[in-house]
C-alpha cells in the first residue's frame, strides 16, 4: 500500500509540474498548449480521485488502520 501511494504522489506531483510546464511554454499555439495542460491537470484529478479511492476501500477491507489520537484523551 505504501508503494502505491508513493507512485500516486509521484504522479499528481508530475502531472502538476507538467502542466506548469505547458502554462510557462505558451508561445504561439496557445490553444493547443492550454488543452495539453488541462489534460495534464484532469489526469492529476483522475489520480487524486483513484488515490482517495484505493485508501478508502484499504480502510474498509482492514489493510490499513486509523491512528492518532484517542477520543476524550
């Protein structure tokens, strides 16, 4: 589970710098780079999403436990 994620981590942190890449570059085929970087930054919300998800359904099915601090302490 750590592994998974990690990459997923890897991931929005990629596809956000991606997109800044495609913001900075600009230049003269404005519409196609701001269509490369809405992609970029839907496959960043498709990943946050599919992360929140896989943590949801780990919970659930036992593979990973809350902690923290005990209620009334």
């Amino acid at each position: 589970m750590t592994y998974l994620v990690s990459l997923a981590f890897f991931a929005i942190l990629a596809s956000l710098a991606l997109a800044l890449w495609f913001m900075l570059r600009g230049g003269s085929g404005g519409s196609v780079q701001s269509r490369r970087m809405a992609k970029a930054l839907a496959l960043r919300v498709g990943v946050s999403i599919f992360l929140f998800a896989c943590i949801l359904l780990a919970w659930k099915f036992g593979l990973i436990r809350p902690t923290g601090i005990a209620p009334g302490a």
